[in-house]
C-alpha cells in the first residue's frame, strides 16, 4: 500500500484535469486546502483520506485579500470537527518577498498550532529557509499531537533536536531525495525509520513530468530503500511507512 503524507488533490485536478489516481495500490493520503473549494473537492476525492485546513504561509504574499477570509474558514471547519489535521502551515523565507510578511507567518503560525493543540489534531509544517523559527516555537511543537515536516529540509542534527525536546514530530520526503538534495538525502537515510513518511506534494513536486502524481511514490519509495541499512524489502518499507502515517495522522 501507498502513502502520501502530503498532497492537493484540487490543485491537481486544476493543473492537469485529472483526479490523482494511485498505481495499482490501495492508497491512504493527507490532503491540504487553504480555501473551501478545495476542502471538498480533496475529501471527494477518496475513501482513505485524512483532510487539513490552513492559511498556507505565502498566502500573505501570493493572496493578502483572502487571507482573513482562509482563517475564518479554518476555524468554522474546526468547529464542525470537519478537520483530521491543521495545515499546511509554517514559515516561508524562501526570498525577501516572503521574508516580508515574517510578522503576519508568525501570527497565523501560533494561531494553527493553538488551534492543533485545543482540538487535538496534527499539525502539519510547510518550513523553507526557516528552521531556526522552528526552534523558537519548538515548546508549542511539543504540545501538539504530533508534528508532520511536510517535505523536510532540514538537517539530521535538527530532526533530532526536535526528537530530543520531545516534539512528536514526523519527517515526510518526496522527488526531492531523487532529484541530489544532499541535505534532505542525509536526512532521510539517517532519521528513525519510524518516524519517516513519504509525500508528492502534488501537483507541486514533480519528478520527471510537470507535476507530480501518486505513481511517484513507487520512485520515491524505491529511493528510500536503497538510502536505507534496515533489512527490509519494499513491503517491509510499506508496511512502516502505512504505521508511521497512522501514528503521525490516527
Ligand atoms: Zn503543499
């Protein structure tokens, strides 16, 4: 079985008018939204699905007119215990535009995990250029239910700071372990097998094509097996990738 710990399925259905179809597998998936259309196209979209909510952090720089109109939509979904997980949310510092709206990213980013944390639901983390700002908040990391590092950037030593301050925190990778990212490589084959997901972030990271799909998981999870020393086949990978996603989402 395949698991996407991170992917939107309306905005793949947008760019190539296509539902995301899984190669031949059962499929269990995390869906991302930040307005409601999306939110029920993606939980339309199939059985075993887990669906998040969040004011994405370049929302600011990409939309700033929708961003109050997002987070009223976070929070009446959240009431409606409509949602399985807060997210994507986090800090973009990618470039100086981003960078520029660091006070509003920071105010949204409290106010997702606040939420995460009094509903008791995952968070999950959308960090470019920005893991110090991870351990500045890393206390009210800890009180959420866990932590999932949607395409992880960061560095093994970070990954297991986190671990160490007790942060439940989960590290999901995509194309980029195929594509030399030597940082999210390293990271990969070294972080607890246990706490390891896999993701597409599609239609956003695409592989070889021009966006992203389900049937880059089998690449990916090919990827991991030759990163990783345990003594496992693929269905032993599966079979631990399918537990930590249970973990990380319930
Ligand atoms: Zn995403």
């Amino acid at each position: 079985m395949l698991i996407d710990a991170h992917c939107h399925p309306f905005d793949f259905f947008s760019a190539t008018g296509k539902k995301l179809e899984s190669p031949n597998k059962e499929i269990f998936f995390a869906s991302s939204a930040w307005n409601l259309e999306q939110f029920l196209f993606n939980k339309a979209s199939g059985a075993n699905g887990v669906h998040a909510f969040a004011v994405h952090p370049q929302l600011p720089v990409v939309n700033p007119s929708l961003v109050q109109g997002s987070l009223e939509t976070l929070y009446r979904l959240a009431s409606e215990n409509q949602l399985q997980a807060v997210g994507e949310t986090g800090f973009d510092f990618f470039n100086e535009e981003f960078r520029s709206t660091e006070k509003l990213q920071t105010e949204l980013f409290i106010a997702h995990a606040e939420l995460a944390i009094a509903k008791s639901l995952p968070l999950i983390l959308h960090i470019r250029r920005a893991m110090r700002e991870v351990f500045t908040h890393s206390k009210i990391l800890k009180k959420t239910s866990a932590v999932v590092f949607h395409s992880y950037s960061g560095a093994v030593a970070e990954g297991e700071s986190l671990l160490r301050r007790g942060v439940n925190v989960y590290f999901s990778f995509g194309s980029s372990i195929l594509l030399n990212h030597k940082t999210a490589i390293q990271a990969c084959a070294l972080l607890p097998f246990e706490r390891l997901l896999t993701e597409t972030d599609a239609p956003y990271q695409p592989l070889r094509h021009d966006f992203s799909d389900w049937k880059d998981l089998l690449a990916i999870l090919q990827g991991i097996l030759r990163l990783r020393g345990e003594k496992t086949d693929i269905n032993g990978l599966e079979e631990q990738i399918y537990e930590n996603f249970h973990n990380a989402y319930g």
